[in-house]
C-alpha cells in the first residue's frame, strides 16, 4: 500500500504548525487541525491499521481469533486469506476470480501496487513447487554470517557438540552482550525455516540476560554450521 500511513483517521485531536511554504500571512501563530494521520506521527501505524481492518468487512472478511492480522473470506465452498504486516499484504485462496475480486476492491479503496506472486516476504523466500510451497531464509543466512563476521568461518556438520551441556556461569563474561542477544534473536527468527538448529538455539537462549565467552563459541558452532548447509 503507497502511503498507507495516510490513509488513517485520527480518533485524538492533533495539531501541527503551518508547514513552510503554506503559511497564511495574515495568521502566522495559528496551527493547522489535521483530520487525517501524517507519516511520523506515533499514532500513525494504529490508525492506518484499524482504517485498514475496519475496510475488510464490507468486503466479507472475518478476523481470526488466532492472529489479528490474519483475514478469511468465504465465497462458496472457496476461500481468500489475507495477511496484513503493517502495509504489505499477502492474499491467497482457492479460486483465483475472488482473489481479482479482492484485489480490485483494495486498489479502488487504497493506492495499492500488486508485486505478483510471492517470493520474498519478511527475510522468508517462497519458491512454488508443484506439491507446494518451498520456504527457505538462504539470504537470511547470508545477511546474519556477514553481521556475526562469520562468513568465511569453517563449516561444521552439527549445530552443537554432543553431550556438551551449557552452564549457566561457565568462564568469563562475553564482552559484547548486546550483539550476543542480536545473534541469537536472528537465530530463534530462522528456526521457522531451519526446525535442524532449533534445540541448538533453544540453549543458548538461556543466556540472553548473562553469556559468557563458552556460550557466544556454541552460538558460532550453529553459525558455521548454517555455513555449511
């Protein structure tokens, strides 16, 4: 969606000065009332959210209980889904004329631009097979070994050594613990795609608030081994 932060209508009273270029000489204390959101405004992505939400049911969608930023129409025996993240929306279903429907609906009511089919969505690449959908995060990968300086680091074959149980105080304090919780937050991200590391990153999750050195070398043995595979 273009400018979607545009689109919300402001439930608090909000006032700006008049902007450079617009003032009225003969008022230039007075302040502008804005009746809609402005980019920058921290009521911004609120507003657009629930101008956005409170448009789908006119055209048939229904929330989940189970996540408010999913969507689902019923037409029939067929289905549209719709997933909003701030203002990139995914839109999937059974019958591809009540996706155009949808769609054509959207763009007469926002600014939208339709990209095609997925491919890249939130670091997760969508590659379609003819049994499915292949998701893999390979950029994903790249991006964090580049960040972490561990791109030309050595391979592994596992994520973690055998019967290697990590201690809560095992050594010396890491010196770096802000980069330690960014390293393993971007890892628990990849396990959506990578269940093989999961237990790896469940470990070393342990020590967010505290690592030690011992625990940043078992997060660069899941590094390498995402090298390597």
């Amino acid at each position: 969606v273009k400018n979607a932060f545009l689109h919300g209508i402001l439930q608090e009273e909000v006032y700006m000065s008049q902007p450079p270029g617009f003032e009225d000489p003969s008022h230039p204390y007075l302040v502008c009332k804005l009746l809609k959101s402005l980019c920058g405004l921290k009521q911004a992505p609120r507003a657009w959210n629930d101008r956005f939400t409170q448009f789908l049911p006119s055209l048939g969608f229904e929330n989940t209980y189970s996540d408010s930023s999913l969507f689902v129409k019923h037409v029939g025996h067929e289905i549209v889904v719709l997933l909003l993240y701030v203002d990139d929306i995914i839109i999937t279903g059974s019958a591809s004329g009540a996706i155009t429907q949808v769609i054509s609906a959207l763009t007469t009511e926002f600014d939208i631009k339709d990209l095609g089919l997925l491919h890249y969505f939130l670091g997760i690449q969508i590659t379609k097979t003819a049994t499915g959908l292949f998701l893999s995060q390979t950029k994903y990968v790249a991006d964090l070994l580049v960040k972490s300086e561990m791109f030309d680091a050595k391979p592994c074959d596992t994520p973690c050594l055998p019967y290697n149980r990590l201690l809560k105080e095992d050594g010396d304090p890491y010196s770096n613990p802000k980069l330690y919780r960014s390293i393993v937050g971007a890892l628990q991200y990849l396990t959506f795609t990578r269940p093989d590391i999961a237990f790896s990153v469940h470990q070393v999750c342990q020590f967010m608030q505290n690592p030690m050195v011992s625990h940043f070398t078992a997060v660069k043995r899941i590094l390498r081994y995402l090298k390597g595979t």
